[in-house]
C-alpha cells in the first residue's frame, strides 16, 4: 500500500471551503485562530479570549457611565479654519464684496429710498466697540436679499471697501451651496454653510464661533429662514443665536435691527427686485445679558434653559422693534396720501388760476372775491407771523355759480357734451390747459355768450 503526500496547499483550499460551507450551513462564523487580527502585545499578540473580554469590559463601562448631556458649551478654537480662510478665497472677498457692497448701496439709495432710526447706534459698535470685541447683529429676514441689501444700505461705502472687517453670515446649504458654481461665489462674499436639522453643534457654527472669537462680526437671522407672508409676522428665535453668543470666548456685542419695505422690493416669487420702493430700518439699543449670566444661580442652570432665555431675549426685542416700525411706516403711508390729495388740489387750484377770466367777461367778479377772501383769510398768529392764505378756490362762490350766472343748463350741457369740462386734463402740460380755452373762445366770439350778456 503506497503513501499518499497531500498538497498544503490542496489542504488550505478544503479547510476554506468547509469554513465557508459551514457559515452558510448553520450561519455561524468559524473562529480561526490563526486568521485573526489580534491586538500587539509585548509578548506578540493576545488570545482570541482575552480580546472577546476586553470588548466586554469597554461595553460594560460604556453603558455604565452617564451619556453626556445634549446641550453643552462646545469650546471652539480661534485656529479652526475653513475653506473661505484660504489664500484664493481671501483674495476673492478682496474684490466681490466692495464691488457686490457698493452696488448694492447704490441700488437701495439710488433707485429706492431708505430710512433709517438709529443709524448711529450701528455704526458706534462697529468702529468704537473695544479691540478683540466680537460683534452680532440680529434682523428680522422678510426677502431673500434681505443680506446684502439692507446691510450695504446701512453702511457708508468706505466701510464697504475693508472686505477684512465687514460681516460674516450663514446660509443654508441646500438653498446657497447647491452646486460648486454657488458654493464658490457665496463663498467669496463671506457665507458660511448650515445644514438644516443637523443641529446647533454643527460646524458651521464652529466656524462662525471661531469669527466671534478672533473679534469678528456675524450677522444672523434668529427666525432661522424668511417670513412666508410678506413680513407681517415674525417668528421665533431659535436656539443656535443663544449657542451663538454665549459659547464665544468673549460675549459678543448684540445690536438688533428690524426693517420693513423688503418684501416691495423682492416679494416672495420674484426673480428681479423692484424700483422705486420705501425700506424703513429702526436699529435698536446693543442688548445686554448680565442679569442672566451675572447671578450665582447661573452656574447650576442648564445649558438648554441659557439657550432659551438668551434666544427668548433676542426674539422680543426684535418683536417690540417690529411694532415700532409698523407704526412709522403706517405714518409714512398716510403722510404720503395726504400729500398726494393736498398736490392734486393745488394743482387743480393752480390751473383756475391761470384761466383768463376777463375774456370770459368774469374778471370783475372774481377779482373782487380774491380780494375780499385775501383780506379775510389773511390774519395775525399769536406769535406774530402773518398767515397768507392758501391758493385754492373757496367753497363760497365757486366756478361752477359764477358760470351760471352767464349761462344757462343747456349751454351748460353742450359744453360738457363737447369735452370742454371731462376727459380734457389727461396730462398737466401746457397744451392740455390751452385747448378747452381756445374752444371756449371760439364759441364766445361766435356770439354765443355776448347776446345773452347783453340781454342780461
């Protein structure tokens, strides 16, 4: 009976393919001993056992422990880059921002008209503020270019020229950084992605805790995105504003402002913003936080609840400006219509004024009533400046009574049928304000009034 040498190899192949039949059998992985990755050791490398008891133990001590809280104060380091801090990046701010501020400053005072409460109060904390102080300002957000509209229009152009020191922001990335074409230009012009529902702990708010810390400024939109009616309404302040603030090494500067106008000039929909509209901004008093981080009891109060009051804060004080611009823009708009009525009817008096009554053979008559409505309207204030009257034409003895002392109700209606009292004054250039006179004329050299003149 001969030996029979059996390949290792042959050998290596059938214990594989057993191991392999077995774990597709039964489901169960075979423990190798040979095959497996242990851990070092000085010795050279553990037993299968004494890995399986380790992983117990580190599981055990996992489970065992208290799971950290879900909100903490995340320190951030002034050295945590991002991609809008490189050489190329820094170079593109350089040139987008004074070109886009500008323009933008331009289009807002040039084309449309802003008014501004509180200016000084902005501009105070971003040139006075102390060295290394980090500075936040907080808006309501009604139009998808609330930034950088409203803020270019805030600004003087030279502050719009230091690309270095003018605001950082944040912005969602499925809205901002859809595709690297959009990604790259709001990169330049200093927007730092935010994912939705990932979170205050997020790295997007790192970085813009690390602007805050290096002394920066960001701005921010606490509502967390844009109203959906128009800006009638505002929401509530989330949380990250409150992260925002107080997990900076230095608390920041808070100055608020609220703006309305926004939504004529871009409304929801549009593609192209408007001209020729009116932005009211109210910018409020810097808003403080001492009574809340100042107190022994602070430092037992849970993260969350700081969050909350700070936020909670934020959100009122943007809602008490939120009424006070409501109100003076509902002024500037009854202001606005009365003047309007009050031009109309100068205008109108105007153009009686200019009408050559003497060739209508009414001279006398109203030359007399100016003179006797100047002498009684004309009066001495108590502070002694004379009041002159307004040019108008008086209820007492109007137009309409003093031509028809000269005519009668069916030459009163040929004229009307003619066009001669309606639809003439289309426009107020001269020639509008000539025709009906001419027309008048002609009928009066025709013999139409001088009869029943002399008749009378």
């Amino acid at each position: 009976m001969g030996i029979q040498f059996v390949d290792k190899a042959d050998l290596w192949k059938s214990a594989l393919l057993l191991n392999l039949k077995l774990r597709d059998r039964f489901r169960i992985a075979v423990d190798d001993h040979r095959g497996r990755a242990a851990v070092l050791s000085p010795d050279g490398y553990f037993s299968t056992s004494i890995h399986r008891w380790v992983t117990r133990f580190r599981n055990f001590r996992r489970e065992s422990l208290p799971s950290p809280p879900a909100f903490y104060r995340r320190r951030v380091s002034k050295d945590l880059t991002a991609e809008e801090e490189s050489a190329l990046f820094r170079m593109l701010q350089a040139v987008a921002i004074p070109l886009i501020g500008n323009a933008c400053h331009v289009f807002m005072n040039g084309f449309n008209r802003v008014q501004v409460y509180g200016l000084e109060k902005l501009h105070d904390a971003l040139l006075n503020r102390p060295k290394n102080k980090p500075l936040v300002t907080v808006s309501n957000h009604v139009a998808s270019v609330d930034d950088p509209f409203v803020i270019a229009s805030l600004l003087p152009p030279k502050l719009l020229l230091d690309a270095r020191n003018l605001r950082w922001t944040l912005c969602a990335t499925d809205r901002c950084f859809k595709n690297p074409v959009t990604s790259a230009f709001f990169r330049s012009v200093k927007v730092l992605p935010v994912s939705r529902g990932e979170g205050i702990y997020q790295q997007g708010m790192d970085i813009a805790i690390s602007k805050l810390n290096n002394g920066g400024w960001v701005h921010i939109f606490p509502e967390g995105s844009r109203s959906r009616d128009g800006g009638k309404t505002m929401g509530s302040a989330k949380r990250g504003i409150g992260r925002l603030i107080l997990d900076a090494d230095t608390l920041p500067m808070v100055v608020p402002f609220v703006h309305t106008g926004m939504q004529d000039i871009m409304p929801v929909g549009a593609s192209v913003p408007r001209l020729g509209k009116t932005v009211t901004v109210i910018i409020g008093d810097p808003i403080h936080f001492n009574d809340i981080l100042g107190t022994e009891g602070a430092k037992h109060v849970s993260r969350k609840h700081l969050y909350d009051a700070v936020s909670s804060r934020i959100g009122q004080r943007l809602y008490d400006l939120k009424t006070q611009v409501d109100k003076v823009s509902l002024e500037q708009e009854e202001s606005m219509m009365s003047h309007d009525a009050k031009t109309s009817s100068e205008r109108a008096a105007e153009i009686l004024h200019r009408v050559d009554w003497d060739s209508f053979g009414m001279g006398a008559q109203f030359s007399e009533e100016s003179s006797a409505n100047s002498n009684k309207q004309t009066a001495q204030t108590d502070d002694g400046n004379v009041r002159y009257p307004k040019r108008g034409v008086s209820s007492e003895g109007a137009i309409s009574l003093k031509i028809k002392k000269f005519m009668d109700s069916t030459e009163m209606m040929g004229f009307a049928a003619r066009g001669l009292f309606m639809n003439e004054y289309k426009s107020w250039g001269e020639s509008a304000k000539i025709r009906p006179l001419k027309t008048w004329k002609e009928y009066l050299n025709r013999g139409g009034l001088r009869q029943d003149t002399h008749t009378c």
